[in-house]
C-alpha cells in the first residue's frame, strides 16, 4: 500500500492535455451497428473505441492515425471481403454490409491523399518563399 492505496489500482485516464477522464458515459446500439463501430475505429487506427467516439462525437471529424495497426487491419478486412466475394455466386447475393469496410477504406484513403495534396502544397509555398528571400538577398 502506498498513501492509503493499492498497488494494484489501474492507471488514470487522462486526455491528451492531462485531464482525468472520470465520467462513463453508455449508450445502446444494435449488434450490427457494433460491428461497424468495431471496424471503423480499428480501420481508422485508433488506440481505443473511446477515442474514436471522442473525436468523432466533439470534433464532427475523425482522421486516420496512420499506424502499422490500421494497416494489419485494412488486410483483415480486404481479405474477408475478398472471401465473401469469392463465395458468391451472382451479384444479387451481395449483403449490404459488404460495402461498410469498404466505404470506410475508401474515405480513408481520400484523407491520406488530400492530406497529401496539402502538405505539397505547404513544401511548394516553402520552397517559394526560400526562393524569392534569395532573389531578394542577391539584389
């Protein structure tokens, strides 16, 4: 024991500017909706479900934490929608929940490339300014 406490307690859980996280907050959702909540915070890369809750329920946005985890789990999905796929027979066999990974995999990716689009952009205007404060320097 240590000051009046166990050993063995559990860490706090802080935010990310050092906050307790005291407060649980619960709410209800089919099975399926689990499912997909479940898929979309492991495929985005998130640490946690709380946090992808978090970002997503405060910020009305979430971004892909690029990690090597997200992609372990981008060949998860994609081989177990490739089985699916390989298992049907006609197009008209298709279950509607097939095409959730695949949505998600897909805003992913369009993040990942507009973020790219943006940091080129940020590099260019560097590269610019670099270049006209020489000009500038030589006169």
């Amino acid at each position: 024991m240590k000051n009046g406490r166990r050993d063995s307690m559990s860490a706090k859980n802080l935010d990310h500017k050092g906050r307790l996280r005291s407060e649980t907050i619960a709410y209800r959702c089919s099975p399926a909706e689990r499912k997909e909540l479940d898929k979309r915070w492991k495929l985005l890369g998130y640490a946690t479900k709380q946090d992808y809750v978090l970002d997503s329920v405060l910020h009305n946005k979430v971004t892909a934490k690029g990690n090597p985890m997200m992609l372990v789990n981008f060949r998860k999905e994609l081989y177990g929608i490739l089985g699916e796929l390989e298992r049907l027979e006609e197009a008209s066999e298709i279950d509607e929940e097939l095409f959730t990974p695949i949505r998600t995999m897909l805003e992913i990716l369009e993040a990942f490339k507009e973020n790219e689009e943006k940091n080129k952009k940020n590099r260019n205007r560097r590269k610019d300014k670099f270049l006209e404060r020489r000009v500038y320097r030589d006169v």
